[in-house]
C-alpha cells in the first residue's frame, strides 16, 4: 500500500456501513412515525417527538457517505501530484486505488505535463480520462492493459513528446494509422509490441532526431552492382593481354 495516499478501500467500507446504519434507522423511524401517528390522534401528538428524533438522525447519518463520495475526488495525492518548474507531474504508477478512481484524479489534473499510468488496470476506458489534457508532454502506459482504441486519443494530445507504451498490446497496424504520423512525437518506447522494426525504422527516418526502443536494424549497405564493377575494374579480358606497344619491334 502507498504510504502517501489515504486508505480509500477502507473508508469506502466504513461508508458503505454507515449508508446502511442510516437506512435501518430511517426505516424504523417511519414504522415507529406510523403506529404512533394513529397512537397519537387518541392520546397526543407529544409521543412523535421521539420517532421523529430518530428519522433526523437517519438522515444526518446517510448525509455523511454522500458527503465522503463527494469530498474523495479530492483527496491530496501528497508527492505524486507535484510541481517540478512550474509544471505538473502526476504519478499514478504503483497507486493502490480501485480503476474507478483515475477519472476523478485524471478530472481535477487537466494540466498535468508529465502523467505516470504505468498499471496493468489502466485500460482504453482509463486512457480516454486524458481527453482535454492539452498540456500533455509526457505519458508513460508501460505494462498497461491498453490497445489500438486509445490510441486516437493519445493522438489527439498536442503537446505529447514522449511516449512509452512497451509491452501493451498496441498493433503495428495501429500504430501506422494513429502514431506513425504524429509530428510531435520524438520520444518512443514500444518494446515488446507487435510493432514492427520496418515501420520503426520508417518512423525514425521520417524526422531527424528521433529516438525509438527497441533500435529498429541498421539499414544494409547496397550490393555494388555488376555495371559498377566494370566500370571501376574495366573489362578483365584486358588485363591478360601483352602489351605490344610498350617496346618498340626489334629491326
């Protein structure tokens, strides 16, 4: 468990306990109101005070979980949502909280610079949590659950520089409709990948400077071609003839 983040599970489970204390007290609060009510049209109105103390305190009781889903979008992320320069880094890798919770961290971030998602529950419904996140320059997927669906949003990301996504299950294919074209990008990491090292080597020709894992292969150096070897050699027949015309004929 993260030592920087609350125990969200934990509170969820006391929340979910109170919602239900509060039901039971607002139930028995309503058949107490009702066999007193026509108690209470013979001998006085006086003996509703006390169901009706009970009914106030279910609903005060089932206000508190309401206010607990309310307030846990935001819960301080303490050293993972940091300013570096100025800038926000989010670092959602290693977080311990169910998959539901990336929308409401992802929600109140939109100007995140650099975000870490790399967890095996980040999925394309997660990733489309980035849309709006025009600030974006870094994104790190490594070991996601993530496929060619997300990657029309990451396209969509103007800024985004830097992208790892080793060993999730994009597709060469993929890539080559939605990444392969992405100015921007100069940064890439896609081990482990059905990527292919062809449309790697074309990405990293496409633009200079740019860097690629895995290092797609050296191109081969061209076979030098039979003409070109006459043309530099001459013609073989040549050389093995005497040379007549190096000594003049004797008398």
């Amino acid at each position: 468990m993260n030592p920087y983040l609350p125990d969200v599970a934990r509170f969820d489970s006391i929340s979910i306990g109170i919602f239900f204390v509060a039901v039971a007290c607002l139930a028995v609060a309503m058949v107490w109101l009702a066999v007193l009510f026509v108690i209470a049209v013979v001998k006085g109105w006086h003996r509703l005070r006390w169901p009706l103390g009970l009914l106030l305190i279910g609903l005060v009781v089932g206000a508190i979980p309401l206010a607990w889903t309310g307030l846990r979008a935001q819960i301080d992320l303490g050293p993972l949502d940091r300013q570096v320069d100025g800038e926000r880094h989010l670092t959602l890798t290693g977080w311990d909280r169910p998959a539901s919770d990336y929308d409401a961290a992802l929600a109140s971030r939109r100007d995140a610079v650099v975000l870490q998602m790399a967890n095996p529950d980040v999925t394309d419904e997660v990733v489309a949590g980035i849309d709006g996140m025009d600030t974006l320059r870094e994104l790190d997927l490594n070991d996601s659950a993530v496929t060619d669906e997300a990657l029309a949003t990451i396209a969509a990301r103007p800024a985004l520089e830097a992208l790892r996504m080793a060993r999730t299950q994009i597709t060469d294919e993929g890539f080559r409709e939605h990444l392969a074209n992405k100015e921007s990008i100069d940064n890439l990491d896609v081990r482990g990948t059905a990527v292919s090292p062809e449309t790697l080597a074309a990405w990293v020709a496409a633009k200079p400077g740019r860097r690629v894992l895995p290092r797609p292969p050296a191109p081969a150096p061209p076979d030098p071609s039979p003409e070109g070897d006459a043309v530099a050699g001459g013609d073989p027949s040549q050389d093995d003839r005497p040379d007549t015309e190096s000594e003049p004929s004797p008398p």
